[in-house]
C-alpha cells in the first residue's frame, strides 16, 4: 500500500510525488492564476499516482507522454 499526501499550491511537492509527475503539476500551477488556499492531494489508485488540486485539476501518468492534466468540468 502506498500513502498520499497533502501539499500547499506553489510550494515544492514532497519527495513522495514522482519526478514523472511534477511537470504536470507545474504546468497546472502555471496555468491557475490564483492558487491562494488551494493545496494538492496526491493519492495512489492501482500503483498509479494521481494528484488532484482543489478545484478538480487532475494530473496524472495515464499519458505515454508521461504526464496529463485534466480540469474539464463533467
């Protein structure tokens, strides 16, 4: 079993987050004009990381390109 994790927006992820999954998360942060109070939760599904900020963003590996993000709405 792995254990997530919980981070601040803008602050550096914990050595827990995979190098494979930051740009992702960097890109989203790059992307979210106004991140004050938001923070990130990184959690595991099938040995698959999966990050997901506040506001529904999801950046996970599923890609072959080694990252994706997600924030359409359903």
């Amino acid at each position: 079993m792995q254990l997530g994790t919980r981070w601040a927006f803008g602050d550096e992820p914990p050595r827990s987050v995979p190098t494979e999954l930051r740009p992702g998360i960097a890109a989203a942060e790059s992307g979210t004009p106004d991140g004050d109070g938001r923070h990130w939760t990184l959690t595991w599904l099938e040995g698959r990381p999966i990050a997901e900020l506040d506001d529904g963003t999801v950046v996970t590996l599923e890609a072959p390109s080694g990252g994706s993000v997600d924030d359409d709405e359903w």
